[in-house]
C-alpha cells in the first residue's frame, strides 16, 4: 500500500459536477493499494496516517500529529504505476478493483477519512500548506 500524503489548508473532490467530500486544514491523501495487500496493511497505513507529525508546532517546528484536522482520501491506483520498462506505465502491481476498495475503504474508516468515490473519474482540488509532501509505504 503506497500513500502520496499533501499537507493541506483545504480539500475537495467533484465527480461529474456534483462536490462529493470537502475538507478544511489537514492531509490529502491519494492512496494506492497493491497486489498482496489485506487488512493488516490498512491498519498499519491508517495508524501511519493518524500518527504522521507534519502540521507545525508553536514555533514552526514539523512536530504535531492530525489532531482535530481532517482528512480527505482519494483512491489512486497510479501510485503503483512501474515505468521501469518504457514510458507507458505498468499497473500489474495494483490490486484488483474488488480487493482495492475494500481496503480503502477500511482506511477511510479507520481515519475517519472523507473519500471520493472508487473508481470514479475525479477533479481532486487543493491547496497546500507548506508545501509538504510525503510518501508512505506499508
């Protein structure tokens, strides 16, 4: 399980039209889960999720945890793309779509995470915080 985690003052997804999830300041989390992946990857990513120190402390430092921010989890199974042999990515690492969404789905749950719609074409919009970006991988 990959996840590309953004640092955010805001957050929303739109799917044909219509804003399905909204968040104010917190984490964006676009989350990849590969083949091989159960619920004891879920449940490590969401712990790694909710424990993950990038929001600043009283003098700046990258030091305090979610808190009372939110997040907003996008399913992205490009983050397993593999470009190793070409310029066209692979996506044979990514779990299928009926093993994929329950897991995250399991992750939104356990973060209490708002979501986009799985498998869906989604305008995800932002704006960053910092900028700070990082990845995870369980």
């Amino acid at each position: 399980m990959k996840a590309v985690v953004q640092r955010v003052a805001s957050a929303s997804v739109t799917v044909e039209g219509e804003e399905v999830s909204r968040i104010g300041p917190g984490m964006l989390v676009l989350l990849g889960v590969a083949d091989g992946d159960g619920p004891a990857e879920a449940a490590k990513m969401a712990r790694k999720l909710l424990g993950l120190r990038i929001f600043p402390d009283d003098e700046g430092r990258m030091s305090e945890d979610l808190a009372d921010r939110e997040i907003l989890c996008v399913s992205q199974f490009t983050l397993l793309g593999d470009t190793s042999k070409g310029n066209r990515p692979s996506f044979v690492s990514a779990a299928r779509p009926e093993v994929a969404e329950p897991l995250y789905l399991e992750v939104c749950e356990r973060t209490g995470a708002a979501h986009g719609v799985f498998g869906a074409h989604m305008e995800v919009e932002m704006s960053g915080d910092g900028p700070v970006t990082v990845v995870i991988e369980v």
